[in-house]
C-alpha cells in the first residue's frame, strides 16, 4: 500500500490528532480507550502517523510534525514511539484562543486546534531544517475513528493534485461529510484565525465552499464517528474482520 503513497510525503507538513472531545456519551475520553489488543487509541493513532512517515524516501532526513490537541488535558504518548522516532516530533498544543474570546468554555471545539495546528506548523517551518519546503497540506485525523492515517493519505492524497480550487478534502458518505478525517491546506490558516476571531465555531459552514468530498469505502463506515462504548466495540470488531 505504502509504496504508491510515499514518492508524495513531501506535499505533508504534518498531522494533528484530535483528541480534546468531551465524550460525554463515551464516558472516557476517546483518546484513552483500549483495543482489544491492548494498545491505547492515541498511540493507535500515533503508531499509524509513524509508519506513514517510515514510507518516505530518505526517511531519517524527513519530518512530520505529529501534533496531538487534546484540550489541555495531558494525555499522554508511548515512551516507546517517542524515543524510537526522533526525527517525527511528538509535540502537544495548546487550542488557538480567539481575539476578544468572551466565552469560557471548556472546549472550543475542532476548529481552533485545527488553527493551533496550523500556526505551529508555520512556525516550525523555520526552525525545522529538514521540514521540505514544499509542504502545504495538513492532515486532520479525529479520536472517534479507527481509519489509519497511513489508508487516509492514500486514499485524500491523489485527490489534491486534480482540484487545485479546494482547500480541504475529507472523507464523505451518502448523508454527510467527515471534515475531522481530511487534508487542510496551510494557505487557510488566515481566513480560518478571522473566521474563529469574528465568533463562528460552526466546522461545516467554514469548509464547505473550500471542500472536494472523497466517497468513504463502505468497509471504513463501521471505524468512524463512534461515541458510546457499544459504538466503540463494533468499531473494534469491524477493524478485526478487515
């Protein structure tokens, strides 16, 4: 699978994993449920991220920012994938915080990390010598999914060569879009920071002029968009039986 997806990593900045969700229904946060093969959704995420990166030509000499928005809350990564992939950095951010933000709630929702994620990775471009020049897209992944960042990519990535007029392409089934499981390009980032600073959280109404959908594979349907621990568990069971 990998072979068809890494002569094009360079067009990758990097990803944030979503994981500050409330999951009120979960009753757990996402990020800390457990497979039943023990490994925690996080890392499940984490170790993905890492082998996409694994498929890059001159792997040691290339970067992907793996940047993990989760409210604040501390959740943490295996020592092991840290320590063993030294040149992918493990790095927690803090939600972008709108200009004149009146409201105290404990969750801005997904657009504010998507904006934090994509201020640190302008950042970083910079300071990060082995980052390609080229980079300009981010991939978003969230914590109700089991879809693998690696079969993500290559199912978005030959999507953004034919439509240079979007800015965002995300996985789409018959009834709705996935905007949490997508590519967002960097050149967004200003018009996302002023539609957040004007006091719009609403996802859908910002990307929707900006995005070209890609249908979602039927057997991906039953990984995604889990939020309560029965969800969950047919998600893991589906995820066995692929």
């Amino acid at each position: 699978m990998m072979a068809n997806t890494a002569p094009h990593l360079n067009s990758l900045a990097g990803v944030v994993i979503l994981a500050g969700g409330a999951s009120k229904r979960m009753g757990v946060p996402k990020a800390e449920l457990t497979l039943p093969t023990g490994e925690r959704l996080l890392d499940y995420h984490v170790g993905h991220v890492l082998e996409l990166k694994a498929a890059a030509e001159n792997a040691t000499d290339f970067n992907i920012p793996i940047m993990i928005a989760d409210n604040e809350r501390g959740f943490t990564v295996d020592l092991d994938l840290s320590i063993g992939n030294p040149q992918s950095p493990i790095m927690h951010i803090a939600d972008y915080t709108p200009v004149n933000d009146d409201e105290q709630s404990d969750n801005g929702g997904a657009l504010v990390a998507i904006e934090s994620a994509l201020q640190t990775l302008a950042k970083l471009t910079d300071t990060m010598p082995n980052q390609k020049s080229g980079s300009s897209w981010l991939l978003v992944i969230s914590c109700d999914s089991l879809i693998p960042a690696t079969g993500l990519w290559q199912k978005l990535q030959p999507v953004i060569s034919q439509v240079a007029d979007k800015k965002v392409v995300c996985l789409t089934d018959d009834s709705h879009l996935y905007p949490l499981l997508g590519l967002y390009q960097l050149s967004i980032e200003a018009d996302l920071k002023a539609y957040i600073d004007s006091g719009q959280r609403r996802v859908m109404s910002f990307i929707k002029p900006l995005t070209q959908a890609v249908p979602l594979t039927e057997n991906w349907q039953r990984l995604t968009n889990f939020n309560t621990p029965e969800d969950f568990q047919r998600a893991c069971a589906a995820l066995s039986d692929l």
